[in-house]
C-alpha cells in the first residue's frame, strides 16, 4: 500500500473512528495520515477528519477518515457522522476494561445509523502498554469473531498495526465494491468510480460505490 | 449604554476577572452564597464524572506550560476542582467535553478558582441556553438557528451547504461548544467574551455571521463536501481575526441588523422541528 496523489483517486471511501473517551482514536488517526503521534493531543470536540489516498493494486483510494468526541453525549450530534461510512474501526482502550465493556453499545449505535454492510473492525489500542493490560486478546478476539467483526490490537504510539488496520479495513471494503461492481455491470445499476477529482460528491449523497455494497 | 461601549472597545486585561464578575452576575452570585463553593467539592463522590473529567486533564490546553502535569503550580487541579464542583452543582449537565477549555480560560483570567466556578457556572447555566447537557438541545437548535441566518443574510453560501449535503454542525460545532477557545487567537477570543459575558450569546452568531460573510467569495470555491469543511477551517485564521479590534468592529457592523426577537423566534421554531425529528 503506497502513497498516492491527494488529486488522483478512483474511491472515495468514507471510515468513522468511534469509541470511548481517551482510547486513542485521533492518534490513531494522526498516526495513519500524518504517521503523527502525540501523548498529550487535545480532547477531540464535535467531529474532525483526515485523509490520505492508498494504492490498493492498480486502484487509488482515498480514504475520508472521521474522528469524532467520544463522551456519550456527543452522539446527540454526531449520529450524522455516520452517514455514508462504509468503514468504521471500533476502538477501545486493552488497559481500561470499561472502555471495552461498551463496545456492544456501540456496535448497535453504529449498525442504528450507518449501513448493515459496514465494515467494522474492533480495534484494541494501546498494546505498547503490556504491563497495564486489562483486556485479553483471546476474549477481544472471541468477541470480533462472534459480531462478524475483525481484529487488531494497535499501538499508536509505537505505530504496531496501525498500518495493517486501516489497510485491512480499506481492502475489505474494495474487495466488496469489487464483486458489486462484477455483479452489476449487466444491469449497469450501479456506477463505479464516480468520484473524479474535482467532483466527489457529499456523504449524504447516494453514492453508489460506497453506499450499496 | 455607557458600559456597553466601554465593553465592546475590550476590557483593559487588569480589570477583566473584575468585569466579567460584575456584568455576567457572577459575583453577586458568589456573595449570596459563602462556602457553597467548598462545599461543592466536599459532596457525594462520583465516580464516572470524576473519570470523564480525569480523562480531559492532559488534553486541556496541552502546550500550556501551567496547564503541564508538571508544572508547579499545576493548574490541572484547579481544573480539576472548578470541573467537579461543577458537575456537583449543575448535576443535570454534570461534565461534558469544551467546558474543560472554557473554565480553562477563566482560571487563565481570573487566577482564581472559585471566581471561575461562578463565571463558568454564569456562562453555562444562564447565558448559554442549554449547551451542554445531555440532549445538547440547546446547541443543536443554536447550529440550526446559525443555518437560517445565513439562509437569509447569505443565502449562496447556504445553497452551497445544501448543495453538498454539508450539516452545520459538522462546520461549527466546536465554534459553539468552546466558544471560539482553540478556533480564534486568545486576544480575540478573550474580546468577544468582553461581549458575551455582557450582552449574552447573541455575540455568538455576530461572530459566525462576520467570519462567513468576510470569507463569502473563499467559501464559495469550494467543489466537494472535504472541500466546504477545510474552507470552514481556514476562515478562522489570518490578519483578519488576529486584528481584533477590527474584528471586534466588524462583528456589529457586518452581519447587519440582528434584533433579539429573530433569534427568539428563530430558536422556538428550529426547537420545535429538532424535537419532531426527535
């Protein structure tokens, strides 16, 4: 996976960060799109977003990636965030066990307002942190396999999976535009690569490459 | 009148604690009630507020040196104090991220922790309608009310927005929750609370209204949804917010008439639809 051009891009996918207060979700972020990280970052208030466009094969994707405030009464304002996401990474943090404890909340606001065909990954953050862990992976992990979910434990701060994740999410989501697109070139239902430069159309919008997987 | 004018030319940073204590009602607040300040941070403990705000205290103002874990002072725990005296208080809004950089400010100002549970306690429980609480209804119906005027006032940047599906809040939401904090340069930030502490959250949209207009034409280039968004982020920066005097001048000339009525009504009618939508 490479660097593309901020200009050239075939897709335009859109990946939501989501999870409690403090898991790292903008280091997250800052790391992928910046490779950025700072220990003290500022607590994220109402909705910021980063990109970066990654060569996936021959196909250059631009990856929209939203980070939003994690406190529980953010959601009154951020439901909206969720619109058109075809990705999210569900995070939480492996040394606070009630960060993971409401992943389950999550998901289910997550499916309330994004897309059923989604791609979700758990993410469990701060694995640099061995000592202090609270989380078991097996457990995380038992928990991904049976919600359809994958599975990562990142560290932003020593950059551990950090790439994988996102590009594991970002394959996933190209392989089932893929097959829509092979589905649907006889009926020519759904048009693929819409997203030129200069034209990417909103997240409200129907898009189809992103919204109908 | 008088003071008014005095207020809107920016309090001299001497008497500024001062001024906000009197205008906003704080310190008559304050006298009314001796110790319950103290009392507040003696009461029930609780565990998920005091978590929620422990969570915020490095990630408040982070390049401050007096705001640094190490500091010494530290004015992390008198954050931390105003913080959970108010959720103490307040306990309907308890703590909710953007009060930590606002009381921030105060304590920067006033260098004195009780004076800034009171003005945070003004700003929060009076002068700002229902923000933060856990409907933030207050603040949805406010973003709302920012998209109407500039319908009226603006009305091609308003069909750009709508063009692209842009929602207000994804633009201004942190222009309302911390009150400019972090978005403008503190000597402006600090001007428009002059305002906002005298004349009430009015001066928030004067300050909206003035940094889209100014930047009408910029706006307008925008080609994408990304685009929009980037161009809400730029407008915040440069000569033109750095000059606050100017600024300040502008934001009562610019955006034109701006009777309170309208924004009563303004903010009944977008209520009303925000709760039918539920």
């Amino acid at each position: 996976m490479g660097n593309g051009t901020e200009e050239d891009y075939n897709f335009v996918f859109k990946v939501v960060l989501i999870g409690e207060s403090g898991v790292g979700k903008t280091n997250l972020l800052s790391r992928f799109t910046r490779n950025e990280f700072s220990h003290d970052s500022r607590t994220t208030i109402g909705v910021e977003f980063s990109t970066r466009t990654v060569m996936l094969g021959t196909a250059a994707v631009k990856a929209q990636i939203w980070d939003t405030a994690g406190l529980e009464r953010y959601r009154a304002i951020t439901s909206a965030y969720y619109r058109g996401a075809v990705g999210a990474l569900l995070v939480f943090d492996l040394t606070k066990h009630h960060t993971y404890a409401v992943v389950e909340r999550w998901l289910k606001e997550l499916y309330d307002h994004a897309e059923a065909t989604i791609v979700v990954m758990l993410v469990g953050n701060k694995s640099d942190l061995t000592q202090a862990r609270e989380v078991p992976s097996d457990e995380a992990r038992m928990f991904a396999e049976n919600n359809g979910l994958l599975f990562l434990e990142t560290s932003a701060l020593d950059s551990t999976n950090v790439e994988l994740a996102f590009e594991t999410v970002l394959k996933e989501i190209f392989a089932k535009v893929s097959k829509q697109r092979q589905n649907s070139t006889r009926t020519n239902a759904i048009t693929l690569g819409s997203a030129q430069a200069g034209q990417e159309p909103g997240p409200g919008e129907k898009r189809a490459c992103c919204i109908s997987l | 009148m008088r003071v008014k004018r005095y207020i809107r030319k920016g309090v001299p940073f001497e008497h500024r604690a001062r001024v906000w204590m009197g205008v906003s009602g704080a310190q008559a607040q304050m006298e009314r009630n001796p110790g319950y300040y103290h009392q507040l941070l003696q009461g029930e403990r609780n565990n998920s507020l005091e978590e929620a705000i422990r969570t915020d205290m490095n990630r408040t103002f982070p390049d401050n040196v007096k705001f640094r874990r190490s500091a010494d002072p530290c004015l992390q725990k008198t954050l931390y104090n105003v913080l959970l005296a108010y959720g103490h208080h307040n306990q309907g809004v308890g703590y909710c991220q953007g009060m930590n950089f606002i009381a921030g400010y105060l304590i920067l100002i006033t260098k004195n922790e009780e004076e800034s549970f009171w003005l945070l306690d003004a700003l929060v429980g009076r002068i700002l309608p229902d923000y933060y609480s856990p409907e933030m209804l207050g603040l949805k119906t406010d973003q709302e009310v920012l998209g109407e005027l500039v319908r009226t006032k603006l009305p091609a940047v308003a069909a750009l927005m709508d063009g692209h599906g842009v929602l207000w809040t994804l633009v201004v939401s942190r222009w309302f929750i911390c009150l400019f904090v972090d978005i403008l340069p503190v000597e402006t930030v600090l001007r428009i609370w002059d305002c906002l502490f005298n004349e009430g959250s009015k001066i928030i949209f004067r300050v909206a209204l003035t940094l889209i207009k100014q930047h009408q034409a910029f706006i307008l280039e925008a080609t994408s949804f990304a685009d929009i968004c980037e161009k809400f982020k730029e407008i915040t920066k440069g000569s033109f917010v750095t000059e606050c005097h100017t600024f300040m001048q502008k934001i009562f000339s610019e955006p034109g008439s701006l009777p309170m009525t309208t924004i009563t009504r303004l903010r009944e009618s977008c209520r009303a639809k925000l709760l039918v939508q539920g």
